[in-house]
C-alpha cells in the first residue's frame, strides 16, 4: 500500500467516526431549556415615622398592603428583591431597593426638597437564612451582698441586641442612653451624637427593663425618657415625633 492509499484511507476512518458521533448527538434528547431557577427573595416591613402625613395605604407590586397610621407597622413580607414602588393612597411612591437575601426594614419619613419628595430610611436586620434566634451572653459589671457589703464583680449574663434610631426631624442631633432598672447592674451603655436618620449600631445589654433616656446632644437636659424591654433578641427603638410639639416618642421593634 503506497503513500496516498494509506491517507486516504486515515481520512476515511476518521469521517466514518465523526459521522457516527453526529449520529449518536442527534438520538440525545438535550432539552432546550433548564429549571427555572428560585426567585431572588427579600423579606421587609413598612413603618410610617412621618409626623407631617396622616394615614395611607400602601400598595407594592400591585398588591394593597394596608393602611399605616403615625408608628404604624406593616409586618415582614416576603418579596422578589429588586426595585420596588411603594405606591402610598395620597398620591406619593417612594422607589426602594429590597436586598437580596435580607431581611430588614423601610421607614417613611417626612418629605424634604423643592418639589417635596417622601423620604425614608433602609434598615438591614441579617440575612434571611440566618439564624434568628439570639443565644450570646454579655460580660457585665455587677453588684451583690455578702453579709451586707456590696461585692463588685463581672458576671455573664444572658443578652439580648439593641438599637436606637433617630427618625425625629425636628429634635437635632442627640445623645441616647441605657441605663437599667436593676440596681445590681452598674454598666450603662449610649450613642453619643446621633443625628436625623442616623441608626445606631446593635449593642448587646442583659436581657431586662431599661430606661432609655434621649439627652440633647452634649448637655445633661433630657428630652424624652421611656421603659424598654429587652428580651433574648435583637431589639430597634425608633426615636419618633416631634420635638418641638412635644410629642416625641419611642417605637420598639422586635427585629427576629
């Protein structure tokens, strides 16, 4: 067998093997399309903290949600993430971005600008696959008797995580401050400074009653003063209403 035959008949096999290949492809049911993937999800609540806007309903994706009053609350929802209109009943939409994955909060706040336009303020709460229980301890400074003499030690504590939010317009920029109602518990713990839509970081206290007390900014004069209870959770107070008419106020939330 010469040369040529030899490549002619390499040429042969190999278009003979090609063509069983296509073939064998075209006897494969490949389907043209795969399994629509899960929506990207996002969990968020409404809250209304607008002392210049009286009740609304609120509608989202097309679906009426509810009406919201002054420190109204409209639960978490689940939702497709992504950018949404919240379409209030006075005629206002507010545009927001609801984060994949999270859960959190919107607060509807008074309008602001020439045109007027709502505003609002976003908060993150965790990641919806998070676990939402809250099992820390917190090491605390503490009192006991022994035989009538006050012992200080450092003792651990279940906890719970707290945050305070300024949603005031009017009130400035101010100091907030915990301080317990158990006498035994000598720590307190604040955020210095905290200006409109200013939010606070999670700090963690013993699980109990506190007295959370807003001072103006930098001074000893308390503006407000109210209880809150912390549980094994975390925890966002709101600073809301109206300094200067006297109807500021607080808006506890159970972030879990």
């Amino acid at each position: 067998m010469n040369m040529k035959t030899k490549q002619r008949t390499t040429f042969l096999l190999i278009g003979a093997f090609l063509l069983i290949i296509a073939l064998l492809s075209s006897c494969v049911d490949v389907p043209s399309e795969g399994p629509t993937p899960p929506g990207l999800q996002a969990e968020y609540r409404i809250i209304h903290a607008a002392t210049d806007m009286n009740q609304v309903g609120v509608t989202v994706d097309g679906k009426a949600l509810g009406n919201l009053a002054f420190k109204g609350v409209i639960p978490h929802q689940e939702y497709t993430s992504g950018t949404k209109n919240l379409v209030l009943s006075n005629g206002e939409e507010v545009i927001v971005s609801m984060s994949t994955d999270y859960r959190g909060s919107f607060i509807l706040l008074n309008a602001e600008g020439d045109p007027l336009q709502r505003t609002y303020l976003k908060l993150q709460e965790r990641r919806m696959f998070d676990n939402a229980a809250f099992s820390e301890e917190v090491k605390w400074y503490h009192q006991s008797w022994v035989d009538g003499v006050a012992v200080h030690d450092t003792v651990s504590l279940k906890a719970g995580a707290v945050r305070p939010v300024h949603c005031s317009p009017d009130a400035g920029s101010v100091d907030i401050v915990f301080v317990s109602q158990n006498p035994d518990l000598l720590d307190q713990i604040g955020w210095g400074g905290v200006g409109y839509r200013v939010q606070g970081t999670y700090a963690k206290l013993p699980v109990g009653t506190w007295d959370m007390t807003v001072y103006k900014a930098g001074t000893e004069e308390a503006v407000y003063t109210t209880p809150v209870y912390l549980g094994n959770i975390r925890t966002t107070v709101l600073i809301v209403g109206s300094f200067a008419n006297g109807t500021l106020t607080a808006l506890v939330l159970q972030d879990n």
